[in-house]
C-alpha cells in the first residue's frame, strides 16, 4: 500500500540526506565520513547494536557520501580538471583548492598561512578551528594523495612532524601531539597533515577523532585571525 502511495526512490536525493547526515558532527559541523563513522563507533562501543548497524551499512553510507560528493563536484565542472591534474606532475597549484591559493600569494601571506617553510613544506594555523595551535603542514605543489608526494618531499616530511610537535609542546605546554591526513573536503583535497595539539584538559569527548568537532568553527566560535598570528610567531621563533 505504502508503495502505491509513494513513488520509488530516487538514488541522487537519498546519496544527499546520507551525505548530509554523515558528513555533520552532532553539533553540525562538517566531518569527513571516516570520522564521523569513527565517532559513532566510538560513542557506542563495538558490541552495541548501533555499532553493529553501523558496520553492516559502512560500505553503502560511504558509497552514498562518495557519490554525492563526486556529483557536488562534477555541477562545479572540476571533474575534468581533476583528472588532467592528476595525470599530471608538472602542473604545481590547482586553481579552486584554498591551499593553492594561498600558495599563489606566498610573498604577501600573513605569519598565520606562512609560520614555518623549506622548498616543499609550509606550515599555516588551521582555519575554522576553535583550537589555537591546530597547524597544517602542506606541500607546496598541489598533490591529492600521500602516494604522489615526491622523495625529496617524503625526507623533510617526518622532521617537520616533530619539529612542529616539539615546537607546540613548547608553545602550548600540549601533552602530545595528533598527526592526521585526509584531504577529503571539496576544495582541500590538496593533501594536507593536520598536526594537533592535545591538550592536557581535552575533554574525553574531543579526545582522538573527536578532535574535529573543534573543526568548522566560524565567526566568534573560532580562534580569531590575530590570535593565530600571535601563535604563528611564537612557533616561528621555537622552529
Ligand atoms: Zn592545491
């Protein structure tokens, strides 16, 4: 009766309320679906049926999420570019990924997008984080994936990992650092590794994964420009 009464499901506008869902956190800021998937696990523990739910529609939720995603980017026309991109090592900034863009200004950047550099690394303050001292370590040149990053890249690439852990140890008196690539957002698919500090009174629920809820933060939520300033150069002194 139900299905007399309703038409048939449309894949696209199911793959979007499924994106939607699993690319929110709880406070409805934008996650990765790895991580939102994570965070689920871990609010509910391996053996609670959620859990168990969960893992049985993991390969669906995130096919649904891919989906959605990849078709957000083909009506932005980027589909195409993507590809010769891809295909393509000479090609060194990507026009429409923030990171390149900021690159494209690299003489005029502020301490905040310019804190630390060698010839293929620069270190920038997260944007839209609530967290001072979250830094992101990017290649200068735009690269999709850890597997394309060259080996005069992949050599200086776990010394700025410590060299930025130790600095922030310094600068923030964190206990550890996190160190995290994913690269999944439209527009910040350029790889990027998010270097965090973890903070000694970290609540137990923005613990490990759950870090990125202090991602997404805009306006007076966030760490203000001058704020990320004032960090860049006192990392900047410690590097
Ligand atoms: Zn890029």
């Amino acid at each position: 009766m139900l299905n007399e009464e309703f038409d048939q499901e449309h894949p696209e506008p199911v793959a979007a309320s499924t994106c939607c869902d699993m690319t929110a956190s709880l406070d409805g800021h934008l996650l990765d679906v790895d991580v939102r998937l994570m965070e689920i696990h871990s609010r509910y523990g391996p053996e609670h049926l959620v859990s168990r739910s969960i893992a049985n529609a993991t390969p669906c939720v995130t096919s649904a999420v891919r989906a959605d995603q990849a078709a957000a980017e083909q009506r932005r026309g980027l589909v195409g570019r993507h590809a010769d991109l891809i295909a393509s090592d000479d090609m060194t900034t990507f026009s429409g990924c923030y990171t390149c863009d900021q690159e494209a200004q690299f003489d005029t950047l502020p301490p905040r997008e310019r804190i630390a550099f060698d010839d293929h690394w620069r270190v920038a303050h997260a944007i839209g984080t609530a967290l001072p001292g979250w830094l992101v370590l990017v290649p200068r040149r735009h690269v999709t994936t850890v597997a394309h990053l060259s080996d005069a890249e992949a050599s200086t690439l776990g010394l700025w990992q410590v060299r930025l852990s130790r600095a922030l140890r310094e600068a923030t008196g964190c206990v550890k650092t996190y160190v995290v690539q994913f690269a999944e957002l439209e527009g910040f698919n350029h790889v990027h590794f998010h270097v965090v500090p973890r903070m000694r009174d970290l609540p137990e629920d923005l613990r490990g994964p759950r870090v990125f809820g202090l991602m997404g933060r805009t306006g007076a939520d966030g760490v203000q420009a001058d704020q990320m300033d004032e960090m860049a150069v006192t990392l900047g002194r410690l590097l």
